[in-house]
C-alpha cells in the first residue's frame, strides 16, 4: 500500500499543478502536468492490491488510458484533435461501462435510470443548437457518458460495496466535469472552468482506479 498511497498522493499534487498552470503557468507545464496526472492515475490502478477482479482491474485500466489519449487530444488546437478527443473517452466510458457489468451484470432498474436519461435529455437540449458540424458526435457521446453513470449506479445498487460506491461517485463526478467542459466550449465560458472541470476529472478518475481495490473487510 505505500506505493499506491505514494501515487495517489502524487497524482493529487500533479493534478493541482495542472490546474495552477491553466491560470498562471507557462504552455509547457500544462502540456507536462497534464497527461502525468492521468498517467499517474493508471499506474495505481494497475499497483493496486487486491484486485476485485483481474477482469475489472484491465478494464478499468484500458479505459484510464483511453481517458490519457483524450487528454493530449484535447490539449491540441482545431476541430480534429478535438473529435479524436472525443472518440477516445467515448472509448474510455465504454470500457469503464463494461467494467462495472463485468462486477454485476447489466441492470435496468427504472428508478435509477430515468434520472439519467432526464438529465441526458436537459443537457442535450442545451448543447444540440450549438454543436453545428459535431452535433451527431455529442450525441453519440452523451449517451455513452450516460449509460456509464447509470451503469456504475446499478452496480452499486446489486452490490453495496466500497468499490462499487467509489466507481458510482467517480463516474458522477465524470458525468459532472464533462457536462461543465461541455457547456464551456458550446455555450459560455464558465467562470473557474479549469478549476471545476478538471477538479470534478481528477476525481473521478482517482475514485475509478481505487474502485479496483477491494479492501479486507470486503473480501
């Protein structure tokens, strides 16, 4: 464990670097601090002890790194970089959505997805008459964040477990920070926005990766 607590601690004070430099530091810290946060955040998921399951652990790992290749996408200038962008963390959720049906099957418990579908359906409603050329894109990506949130939380209703809670809240926390990111580029600049957005990714990626941990107690 003072390894993963080494990295855990290591990959917060990255990710706080990160969002100092997006304020007042220079292209290259950001270019740096970035992509290192996120790599930092997949080596704990793959050092993690106890793994709740092999399965989930490469799962949940592939999607951590899909996560990194939507990061340097997203640092570059231009519409491509950005769809590319897109298309890896819509690869990521995918991963991180069949990590948590590896854990628990998929569910359909209609209380737990109407929420997710209202608020998918707000959001679009807000970002569809602005997206232009990506409009289909946003939509596909939208709904794969989605069903990554509602999965997470079927997967901790079947099990009730530490994991299962840690991989819920991250996946919300996702959920939130890309919504933000979202309404950024397509709507408004948000006040803060590196600070909330990459605050609310940090976080979620940290709670994803120690969701591959299953703790003694739980075992």
């Amino acid at each position: 464990m003072p390894v993963t607590l080494t990295l855990t601690f290591t990959a917060i004070a990255s990710g706080i670097i990160y969002i100092w430099a997006a304020y007042a530091g220079s292209q290259m810290q950001r270019y740096l601090f970035k992509p290192l946060t996120t790599t930092l955040i997949l080596a704990l998921a793959l050092l993690l002890p106890a793994p709740v399951s092999p399965l989930y652990r490469g799962l949940i790992a592939i999607g951590i790194l899909f996560s990194l290749s939507g990061d340097i996408f997203l640092m570059l200038p231009g519409n491509s970089p950005f769809i590319w962008g897109l298309v890896s963390f819509l690869a990521a959720h995918l991963f991180y959505s069949a990590g948590y049906v590896s854990r628990s099957g998929f569910a359909l418990h209609w209380l737990i997805v109407l929420p997710f579908v209202v608020y998918g359906m707000v959001l679009l409603s807000l970002l569809l008459p602005y997206t232009g050329a990506v409009r289909v894109p946003v939509n596909l990506y939208a709904i794969v964040l989605i069903v990554m949130g509602w999965q997470a939380t079927e997967m901790w209703w079947a099990l009730r477990d530490l994991p299962a809670l840690l991989a819920m809240i991250g996946a919300l926390l996702f959920i939130a920070s890309d919504s933000l990111l979202a309404l950024d580029k397509f709507r408004a600049p948000l006040p803060q926005r590196d600070l909330l957005v990459m605050g609310a990714y940090y976080s979620a990626l940290l709670l994803i990766a120690w969701s591959v941990h299953l703790p003694v107690n739980n075992a």
